[in-house]
C-alpha cells in the first residue's frame, strides 16, 4: 500500500489509471496522486480543463481521461512529480512515455537510458525521444522516452548516464 | 566525485576566490567567505575536537551556530565557531580539547 | 539611546517577513530583526517546489519565494527597518526588548511585538549519536544547498516526514547516494508523493524501523537499525548494519519558544503542534495583549500557513495600535479562508485539533 511503502499496489492505482479503450486512443495522463494534500496546480495547468478538485484544494485531482489529449502541460505543473503521458499507440511495439524529471545528468534526444519501476527497479531500457526544457517549468525537465509497450504502465522514472553528475 | 557539487540540477552557487587555509599545519584549499567548518567538510575534515570529559570526537552538527560542537581555535582564538565564522587567506585553524586554554 | 519602533517583528522567515510587511504596508513603523545574515529563514534552503494553491506560490522552489517576501520588504522600507545578524534577547518591563547584533546591545522601545521563531529540530536518543557525521536536516540542507557541499556519499536517512522525505530527494538532485529511509511508524508520515518520487529513484523506505546505534571512530562509518514490533519494542535478531558516512535525522521540530515565556505569555503543551506553545487566539495574539506569534513558533505546520499567519498577526498588531481597519480586515478575512482550505484534509487533521483547542483554552484564561 502507499502508506506503508511509498509504491502503489494494483488496487490503488486501478482507482487513477484510464480505462483499456481510452489507452488505445493516444496519449493520455495519469496522475498518481491520491493523497487529500492541499495542492491544485494541476487544475489550472490543463487547457482542456480536464482536471477538477470539486470540494476545493484538498481534495485528490479527478482527470476526465475522454477529455484529456495528452498534451502534458501539467506534467511540469505538479510539485510532487505525479503526472506521466502516457502513449500506447506510438508504435506497434513501443509505447511513449513522458516523466518529469529534476536531476542530472540530463539525456540527450537518442540517448539510450534506464527505466526504472515505482520501486526504482531498473526494467526496461528507453530511448531518449524529447527533453523539454521550459523557462515555464523553472528546471522541472519534461522527458519523453519510447518503453516497450509491457513496461509503459510501470516505468516511472530514468536514470541517464553512468553516474548522477559531478 | 568529490564533496564539492560542480553543477547541480536546480542550484547555482556563488563561490568567493579560491584561497589557502591552514588546518593543524597542514595546507589546504578553500572559498573566501564560506564558514569555515564547511570548508575542513569539503575537505574531508570530520573530526573538529574532542569533548571536554569523555573526550568524544566532535565535529559539524548544527551548522547555524548553535550547538557548539564545532569549536576550534582559529587564528589563535578558541572557542570560534567555525560553521559560522567565514574563511580568510592564510586562517590557522587548530583543534582544541574540549573548551579550550583562553590565554590570559 | 534606545530605538523606537512600533511593531518589532522578531524572526526574518516567512511568518516574520509576512508580518512586517503588512504591517508596514498598512502604515506602522516596523524594526525586523533576525540572527542569520541571510532573510528569508528555511525558505532559503528549499529548492523543491512548493504545494498549495495556485493563487499563493504553489509551484514556486522556496528560495523563490523567499526573493519575492524580500522583495516586497524592500518595497515597504519606508516603514520597514531591518537589523540582521541580530537577536532579539529578551523582554524587559512591558514595553522593551533587547537586542544583540556582533556590534553592540541594544534596548528596542515597541508597542506590539510579532515573534516568529521559527522551530528547532528535535534530537534522537541512539549509540553514538554524537558521533562525527550524525547531522540533523537542516545542517544537511544548509552545507548542500547553500554552500554547495555534499555531506557525505552515502546518506541514511531517519524519519519519514515530509522534511525527511524532501531532503532525501534534494540529496540525490546534489548527487548524494540515500541509502535509506527509517521510519518507526508502520506508515510513512509526509505527503506520499514525496515518498513515490524517492522510492521509484531506489530509496528503500523501512517503516516499523529504528536507528539503535551509529558505527564508527571518530566518524560514521554505518548504521545499525532494527525492526520495531507494534508498541515500538526492539524486536530481537533484527539488526541490519548498513554502510554510510552520514546519518540525516528529520525526527521532528518542536517551536522556539523562550520569549513567549520571558514575556509572561500562558503557555499550553499540544503534541499535535509540536509540544509547548504560547495560547493564541484567533488575532493570534498571546495572553500578553501585547505581544503576537505566527510560522512555527505558534505551532509546526509549514511555510505556506506561516506567511498566512504571519499576514494575518501583522494586520492584527497593526489594528490594535491604530483601530479597525478595512484593509487590514480583508487581509485577515482572505488569510483566514485560505488557511481553512489549507487545512481542511486529512492531512491537516492535527494541526485544526491542536490549534482549536488553543484557542478553547485561551477563551477560559
């Protein structure tokens, strides 16, 4: 469970993931937070007003997933690094997968990374596809890396480079 | 990698001119103006004195000059407390034994 | 000579500039004064970006708004005078404090006074704790992020909160191996967002944990933990050594609160708000009518709730000096709300207990 652990079980995170057919549409998010902490950046970040908190700033991020389109300007906005774009069509045996990401070093566009679980277990590797650095985002880069479409739902983070920088 | 951070995802840090301290008469290298007890950090430096009656290692605690347990003779004075008192070119730095000798 | 000001605001952290800058704004003659060379108190070390709403700062790195609270200092410096590098040392008579800068002590004349002392990290009993490399969080965040410096390679950290959490967080953006987490609750007690972000960087969490001896001559060498069982008893053969050179304690903060007692102010013991704190009403104001408190002094919450309090506390002085005031009455009304908002989830369930029955106390003093 989160609260004993930090990692969501399967039941928790079937309560924020979109359903099978919306996955099968395009990119969508997901945000893994479903804590009452007072926070709502995410609410106003999303220009199709897809993110609501109906009883005021505690209340857990509701995301409409048929609203959503994917185009993962809250993903800088969430101060807890909750949010991933997801993209189960990107091609037939990849998914994209776009992660907040705060530390260095920084990957470049092509380069081959780690993808690392909810556990920080390194699954998968990934290719490097776009890193969004915005003045917007204030140093939270936007990293968008192609998974093999099995591993898209449980990679949550990169580790780039051999070290964490100098 | 050493202690010192070169480049850090969020942070720049403003750094004084490289200078040269001296720590039990040993030569080492340093920043002009951050406190001292970082600076023996940096440098590897854990150990900073030893307590007055069970003769404990002491070293950085606190960093806010507060607890005390960073006290070293410093240019001859004992009793400074070097996570606040910022480095100069040339600064003896010296351990003292639990509260130091105040010469008369 | 002594100086005169209307309002003295002791403490330059958010609670404290807040205060002194409505205060100001509103038009009394305010003197700050902090012991630290630097404004903005534990803001300064935050690189992480705030939560709250979008309408005050969420989103925002710490160190940024503690630029934008100076900021809007030194827009008020007509009415805002500020001493650093000095403590507020006491309270003598009604109407007198005393402060001490490296150069010189001075009496200070006030007609209200507004204490922000922020908090002190709690301490934790073990094996050698005193042991070289054994350092509390704040010295870890000051030594990383304001002097550019790694306290060490391998970090444990001890406690699961949210400053435990987000200092294990700011270790690895400095390049700093956590090699764990300990935590003597079964649960983890911060923001679990902040728990999700470290974990999924492999940072094992051990809850029902505790540190019973750190390892080592002269300086950390290990860490010895043990599982506890369900009334916290060390449970035996359970002991794990794990290699570090620095152990980060974030066992809790408990408010800094020796000038409320100098100034005959009631104190109340709350565990939910961090131990002994001065009674406050809702003009959070001490049972000395002359003297406010806001931030962590009046109660260990955060620093977004400290710069409503300290708004809030800053009109309030100023009200009770010069009279009601519109202006003064909007602050408070808008302070207010966001702080219910703030603290209207689960989250926030401690602080609205121990700070309602601070002010049901202080209404039969």
């Amino acid at each position: 469970m989160l609260i004993n652990d930090g990692i969501f079980s399967q039941t928790e995170l079937e309560s924020i993931l979109p359903s099978p057919e919306r996955m099968k549409k395009g990119p969508v998010a997901i945000i893994e937070c479903i804590q009452d902490i007072p926070c709502d950046p995410c609410v106003s970040s999303c220009p199709s007003h897809a993110i609501t908190m109906k009883s005021g700033i505690t209340d857990k991020p509701c995301l409409d997933h048929v609203h959503c389109i994917g185009c993962g300007l809250c993903v800088a906005s969430c101060p807890g690094l909750a949010i991933f774009i997801v993209d189960m069509n990107y091609s037939n045996r990849s998914a994209s997968l776009t992660v907040p990401h705060e530390l260095l070093p920084i990957p470049k566009v092509g380069e081959i990374v780690a993808g690392l679980d909810r556990a920080g277990k390194a699954v998968c590797e990934a290719k490097t596809l776009k890193v969004i650095k915005s003045k917007k985002y204030d140093k939270t880069m936007v990293i968008t890396i192609e998974v093999p479409k099995e591993h898209a739902m449980a990679v949550r983070a990169i580790k780039a480079g051999k070290g964490m920088g100098k | 990698m050493g202690l010192r951070i070169e480049e850090h995802p969020i942070l720049s840090f403003k750094k004084g001119r490289k200078i040269n301290f001296f720590f039990e008469g040993k030569n080492m290298e340093g920043f002009e103006g951050e406190p001292i007890a970082a600076a023996l950090h940096a440098a590897g430096v854990r150990l900073l004195r030893h307590s007055p009656h069970k003769n404990r290692a002491r070293g950085f605690f606190c960093a806010i000059g507060r607890c005390s347990s960073c006290m070293m003779e410093v240019d001859g004075e004992v009793n400074t407390m070097t996570c606040i008192t910022p480095l100069t070119d040339g600064m003896q730095i010296k351990m003292q034994k639990g509260h130091g000798v105040i010469k008369p | 000579m002594s100086r005169k000001t209307q309002v003295l605001v002791v403490g330059g952290g958010p609670a404290g500039l807040s205060a002194a800058v409505v205060a100001a704004q509103m038009g009394a003659k305010v003197l700050l004064v902090d012991d630290n060379p630097l404004l903005g108190g534990q803001l300064v070390k935050q690189t992480h970006r705030f939560f709250g709403s979008s309408a005050r700062d969420a989103g925002i790195r710490g160190y940024a708004i503690a630029e934008k609270l100076c900021e809007d200092a030194a827009a008020v410096k007509k009415n805002l005078s500020i001493l650093m590098n000095t403590s507020a040392v006491g309270f003598y008579g009604d109407t007198e404090a005393g402060i001490l800068s490296p150069e010189r002590y001075e009496p200070v004349s006030f007609e209200r006074v507004i204490v922000c002392t922020g908090a002190v990290e709690n301490s934790l009993n073990f094996e050698n704790n005193d042991l070289p490399g054994v350092y509390g969080a704040g010295a870890v965040q000051t030594l990383m992020n304001v002097h550019g410096i790694r306290p060490g390679k391998k970090i444990l950290m001890i406690g699961s909160g949210n400053i435990g959490l987000i200092v294990s967080y700011q270790l690895i953006q400095a390049g700093v191996e956590v090699v764990g987490l300990v935590e003597a609750l079964p649960t983890i007690g911060g923001y679990l967002v902040h728990a999700s972000k470290i974990r999924r960087l492999g940072v094992p969490i051990h809850t029902n944990h505790t540190i019973i001896s750190a390892n080592g001559v002269e300086k950390v060498k290990s860490a010895t933990i043990c599982r506890l069982d369900e009334k916290f008893q060390r449970v035996p053969n359970t002991e794990l050594e794990i290699g570090c050179d620095c152990i980060c304690l974030a066992v809790g903060l408990s408010p800094l609160i020796d000038l409320f007692q100098q100034g005959n102010c009631r104190m109340f013991f709350v565990p939910e708000l961090g131990g002994l704190v001065p009674l406050l009403d809702v003009n959070m104001r001490t049972t000395n009518h002359r003297i406010y408190v806001a931030g962590d002094a009046s109660g260990i919450e955060e620093a977004t709730t400290a710069i409503l309090g300290g708004r809030i506390a800053g009109a309030c002085a100023y009200e009770s000096i010069h009279g009601v005031d519109d202006k003064a009455q909007a602050i408070i009304a808008d302070a207010n709300e966001e702080l219910k908002h703030l603290r209207s989830g689960s989250t926030g369930e401690k602080v609205r207990w121990g700070r309602d029955r601070l002010i049901k106390e202080i209404a039969v003093c």
